[in-house]
C-alpha cells in the first residue's frame, strides 16, 4: 500500500457525518467525528480543516447507503449518479440527501478532487434470486422502474468485516462460511460464502430484518395495515414511527443498549423483555444465515453494539451453540478488537472486528481511480 493515493473518506448517518483522511496505508492522518450534515458552513469549515491537516487526498470516497438496481459497485460521482441518488432518496431518506450535500460540500471547498459514490447495497447486489425475491402480486411494479427486491444494506461494513475476520483466522475469505453482525444503531447480518453476500437481513429499505436502536425491524404488514386503520396513521407518520420511535427506544424507553442492558441487570421489566426480544430475534437471525450458506465456520460481531456488548454476544452466542458456536468467557469480557474470542478447537469460531468502513471506502476509491 506504500504506493497508494491518500483518500479522504466520508461517512454520513443519519444526523451528523464521520470525516477520515487515510494515508497510503490506510492509517488515520486526520479525522472528524459528529460533523454537522444539515449546517453548509459547518461541514465546509471542517472539510478545509481535515485537508489542511494531512497528505492531500487523490480523491473523496462517500459512504451511500442506497445505490438502487443500477449503481452496483463505486462510481465516480458526476450529474448523472446525483439524480440517481437524488431519485432513491425516498427509500433511504435519512442517509441519501445526507451523502448528496456531502459530495456538494467537497465540489465547493476542493473543486479539483474527485468524489467517488460507494454502496451499501453494491454487496448485496449479487444476491441469488431466491434471497432477493419478494412473492408479491404479479402486477406490483415501481412508477420509476426501481425492482421491488431486497437490497440489502451495511455492506461496506459487511465487506470490510468478512475480509477482516478472515485474515485474523489466517484464511481465505473465499474458502469461509461466514455470519457477520452489523450491530450499531443501524443493525444487519450478512451470510458470506466464497467471499459473497448469499442472504442479508435488511430488505427493499433498511427498516427490515432484525430490533435496531429506534427501528421495529421484520413487522407483519398486517398489523401495519390495522394502525392505519384503527389508529388513523398514515404513510408518513407510519415510516416515522417505524423508523425513529420504535425498536429499543419504543420497547425500553431508550436507544442505548448500555442503558438497556444495565437497566435489565437492575430487573426493570421493560429493559428486560427488549433485550429478550432483541436477542431473540438476533439468534433466530443467525440461524437464518447459517442454513442460507449450508453452515457457520466463523460468527463476526462488529458496529457500536457488536462491538462494546459483552452481554449481547454472550446471549447471541449461547443462542446459536446449536450451530457449534463457541465463547471465551474471559476473552468476552475482555473485548479486545480485533481479535478471536474463541477457545481453540471451536467448531465454529466468534470473531469480534473493528468496524472500519473507511478502509473499505478507501479501497473501493482506489480501485476506481486505477480503472
């Protein structure tokens, strides 16, 4: 990597945005975490701070969360994936327009750098047909065009884990059957087979799949259709309801699983059954994604929670022992990044990874700039 352009990576949420500048190494030359994405004067004044504090960058790698059908691996950004981004945003509504400022922002303070577009979905674009497929009414179709399918999300996380864990195991990612566990805010999991997403979580939006910080995550949309009826809801306040009120904060009270978690330990009963159904859900999840790839060789926990819960990879590990998994108490407790949290001999390892998008970004930005 010696040889390797510095890149200036980007990551938007859904509030605020991370800013990394990586050296040829991949090493942090300067950062920015919690920079204002909705403030224009903000975000310009921190990007002309991050690139006067290290190596100038040969290009802007930008984290997007919805590249739809067409945008499938990095692209570099011009007109024509700006109204693409522009069109999806519906479907990924707190993230899309976040990312768009973003590349504008870049444009204005470093007209000269090239900003490349980076995808959540792109690892799941591949997705076999049965994994994608929703059995809907024949006629069901998109006034745009946009397939009614499962997308899937996080996976520039679930990229950069599944390669991670794999060289921490002295292996080729190719020759692993992995689960990784995308567990922040934000949570998914991915079955990794020969180096390939075969079946994720997250669907046509991020708002399927498993308990998230204020996302209800899998519902029946029966029981959607029965509040618009009997609660008078509609679309709007449906999706913000489901998007930023739900999941651990409509169960417990609170988004923060260290809240959740410590209020469980304490026996208060609504902290108690929203980490039961968290986990619940996140065992059951796992299994789902072992039988997708024919079984588990390594179970990887990263993101905010993945990373910093010892008790929620405890109880997601004692749910999916079935499956052969194996946890070190001490090493459990101890969570070192980065490393094996196995005894030797596991019949299917725990491997905890920093979640390290911005490597990933880095990668995909150089790959695109060597084209």
């Amino acid at each position: 990597m010696s040889g390797a352009p510095s890149i200036l990576t980007v990551n938007a949420g859904s509030s605020s945005l991370k800013l990394r500048l990586l050296g040829p190494g991949d090493e942090v030359a300067a950062s920015r975490d919690g920079v204002p994405g909705d403030d224009p004067d903000a975000l310009r004044e921190e990007l002309r701070a991050i690139l006067a504090e290290g190596p100038g960058p040969a290009a802007a790698a930008h984290r997007v969360v919805h590249g739809g059908a067409g945008l499938t691996g990095p692209a570099v950004v011009d007109t024509a994936v700006e109204a693409e981004l522009e069109r999806l945003a519906e479907l990924a509504p707190l993230h899309n327009p976040q990312a768009v400022r973003a590349m504008r922002a870049v444009a204005e303070v470093a007209p000269g750098l090239v900003n490349v577009a980076c995808f959540d979905t792109a690892f799941h674009a591949d997705l076999p047909a049965a994994a994608r497929t929703y059995a809907l009414p024949a006629g069901w179709s998109s006034d745009d065009g946009t397939p009614l399918r499962r997308y899937g999300f996080h996976g520039l996380s679930h990229a950069y884990a599944s390669g991670r864990a794999a060289a921490l195991l002295g292996r080729a990612v190719d020759d692993l059957r992995l689960v990784t566990a995308h567990l922040g805010a934000g949570a998914s999991l991915a079955a990794v087979a020969g180096g390939r997403s075969v079946d994720t979580t997250m669907g046509f939006t991020p708002l399927e799949g498993l308990v998230m910080a204020t996302r209800a995550g899998s519902v029946d949309p029966g029981l959607i259709l029965w509040a618009q009826r009997h609660l008078g809801l509609g679309a709007e306040e449906v999706e913000r309801a489901l998007d930023r009120e739900a999941g651990l904060l409509g169960l417990a009270g609170t988004a923060d699983m260290r809240a959740v978690v410590a209020g469980a330990e304490q026996g208060e009963k609504r902290a108690s059954l929203a980490l039961d159904v968290y986990v619940h859900r996140l065992g059951g999840a796992i299994a789902a994604m072992a039988a997708a790839i024919g079984g588990l060789d390594a179970l990887v926990f990263t993101g905010g929670v993945g990373e910093r819960s010892p008790t929620v990879r405890e109880r997601a590990c004692a749910a999916a022992g079935f499956l052969g998994v194996e946890l070190d108490p001490a090493l459990n407790s101890g969570g070192e990044l980065d490393t094996v949290l196995s005894p030797p001999g596991a019949a299917a390892t725990v491997v905890l990874v920093a979640a390290r998008e911005d490597i990933e970004l880095a990668h995909q930005a150089r790959a695109v700039l060597a084209d």
